[in-house]
C-alpha cells in the first residue's frame, strides 16, 4: 500500500540516545508522539519521554511517580501472577501498569529538522494522583495568546484527559483532568466557532460501541458538554479496531480538515484524513478512504512497538503540511504533505 508522504531523508531526527535520562537510575527507552507548536521565532516539539530501569536478566522493573518521588518496583519474570506478553503493559496480581513512566520534554530548531533541548525549559511530569503512571502524547493548540497542552493522564484509576495552559513554557496552569477515563487523544480547535470552543477526543470502549472519535463543546475551553460521535472504524479495513485525532484541525476554505490515526487488529498503525463542515465540526463532509501515510520505512517497521506511524503535531506553511511524528513507539521522525493533495484524496459523503 503506497502512501503520499515525503519522508525526511534525515530520519529518525531524534532518538532515545540524543537525549539525557530525567534522573539518574533511569534510561531513556522511547521517544514517542511530540506536540508541536511554533514560538519565540523557532518551532518547537513537546516529546513524550518514556523512561524505565536499565533491565536485569530474570526481572522486570518499572517506575511509578509518588508523592516522595520515582519509585522502583520489581518483579520476578517466573512469578507466576505476573502477564508481561505486551512490552507496553504488565498486569501482576490483578493491578496493571506500564513497563515504562512517561514525561515531556521541550526541544526546538531553527529550521525544523535539527532539535536541541534549550535552557531554562522545565520537564512537564506527572502531577496528581490520576498521573502516577506518567503523561503522554501531548496535543498544543494556540487560542489567541495561550497554549492549550491536553495529554493523556495515566494511572491506575485508568487513562483519561489532562490540560495545562501556559503563554512563556515556563509558568503553567493546570486544570485536572478535563475528561475522565477511559478517553485520549484530545485535540482542541485554534479558534472558537460560534463563540464556544471545540474538541476531538476518543473514548475506549471495551464491549458495547467501539474507539470512535467524539467531538465536544465548552464555553471556556475547560468544562466540555454536548458529546457526539463523529468517527467509526471501517470493518475489514486499515482503521478496523480504533481511531483517534491528531492535532488541532486545519482550517481551510473547504472546512476543518483533521489528521488522525487508524489502526486494524494486527495493531498496525496508519494516518488517515477526514474533513468537518466550518459552521458545524460535527458535520462530517469526507473522508479517505485509503491511508495518507503507511508505516514502510524501516524505522517505522521496528522498533519498541513496530508497524506504527502516529503523529498529534504539525506545522502548517501555505499548502506545505509539515507532520512530525512517532515511528515504530521508539524514534521522532518528519514528513512533508501537501495539503491540497491530502484534500484531492478525500471521498466526499453524499
């Protein structure tokens, strides 16, 4: 399956060793699914780090955020309550967790293609309780002069929705979690449409219903109402088992044009591209019927989680969409699109 991305040949531009552990004691095992947003003249990508133990033989460790700090558990590999079949979760005594702990982490370029980690920028971690076990895959969205940061807040009340707000990416202020779990993939529109905010985000469901994208109200970007499924997944196609946002949506002449991920029951993770009526988001007017973007280069293929591509950030110049992206759950990568081509290949509803 061919897809209509110009790939950076300079990728991955980031791997896990380009950057230094947040403590000591820990090792960088992932770079996954940056944020991006332009700022002070440079643009700018908000990395979801995640960390773990240097592995010993015979034992699984893995991290958790206490009040205290990073705290260490360790697990026999032969204990007999312990299901470690995927290498993103474990499940011990009924309880699960993640084999790693996620932060974010600022870095920037002149150009956009070569990143450093400045100074003066803190790590965003994990704050409360309902984030113990990390944040992650931070989507930024400008509204007049603030940026609105929503992430996925993981611990073990489950995975829900956080937000922080900053205007200089130093001082924040934090709002909790906006929607509880099980939901992810928050995406918030870089205007207001009728004078109220708007929001793509994904409840899971794990029986009744499916991992559909919704679409919200709020009157301040804070509280969000009137929730309506706008996306499904196709039956026995690439996007069968879930769907999610991207970024904030694109606003063109034709309506808000929206990224998102898909992925079928192998776990194999393509992008894909539906447009919303400008009036009313939750007018869905099109969709592609085929992926823009397919995980075939050989770092999307393998790595912590391979046969993945899953972007939440872009930067939009003109027609040139600049998508910056997750390849395989380890590597940060680039691709160029043109959004007139990505608009060409939509399949409009009747």
């Amino acid at each position: 399956m061919a897809d209509i991305a110009k790939r950076f040949s300079e990728n991955p531009i980031l791997s896990p060793k380009d950057l230094i552990p947040s403590s000591a004691g820990l090792e960088i095992e992932c770079l996954l699914n940056p944020g991006v947003f332009t700022f002070d003249g440079k643009i700018w990508l908000l990395i979801r780090v995640a960390e773990r133990p240097q592995q010993k033989e015979g034992v699984i460790s893995f991290p958790i955020l206490k009040e205290h700090g990073i705290e260490i558990l360790a697990i026999d590999e032969s204990d007999p309550y312990l299901n470690d079949s995927d290498p993103r979760m474990i499940s011990y005594k009924g309880a699960d967790y993640l084999t790693t702990l996620s932060h974010l982490r600022l870095v920037c370029s002149d150009d956009g293609l070569h990143f450093y980690q400045p100074e003066g920028y803190p790590l965003l971690q994990g704050e409360s309780e309902d984030e113990a076990f990390g944040i992650e895959d931070c989507r930024v969205s400008l509204i007049g002069d603030t940026y609105y940061l929503t992430f996925t807040a993981v611990s073990e009340h489950g995975v829900g929705v956080g937000m922080r707000t900053t205007k200089d990416w130093k001082t924040f202020q934090s709002y909790g979690m906006i929607i509880p779990p099980h939901n992810k993939d928050c995406a918030i529109f870089e205007e207001r449409i009728n004078g109220k905010f708007y929001a793509l985000h994904r409840p899971s469901s794990v029986a009744l219903g499916g991992n559909y994208i919704w679409l919200a109200e709020s009157p301040d970007g804070i509280h969000w109402g009137k929730h309506r499924c706008i996306i499904k997944t196709r039956p026995n196609r690439w996007d069968s088992a879930r769907v999610g946002a991207g970024a904030a949506p694109i606003k063109t002449a034709g309506g808000w044009l929206e990224i998102y991920h898909g992925a079928n029951e192998k776990q194999q993770y393509c992008l894909g591209a539906f447009l919303m009526a400008l009036d009313d988001p939750s007018k869905v007017l099109a969709r592609t019927e085929e992926p823009i973007m397919v995980p075939t280069a050989d770092y999307e293929l393998h790595g912590f989680f391979g046969e993945v591509v899953f972007t939440n950030g872009h930067i939009v110049n003109g027609d040139e969409l600049t998508i910056y992206y997750g390849a395989a759950d380890e590597f940060v990568c680039g691709a160029k699109f043109s959004v007139k081509e990505i608009l060409g290949a939509l399949v409009f509803y009747h």
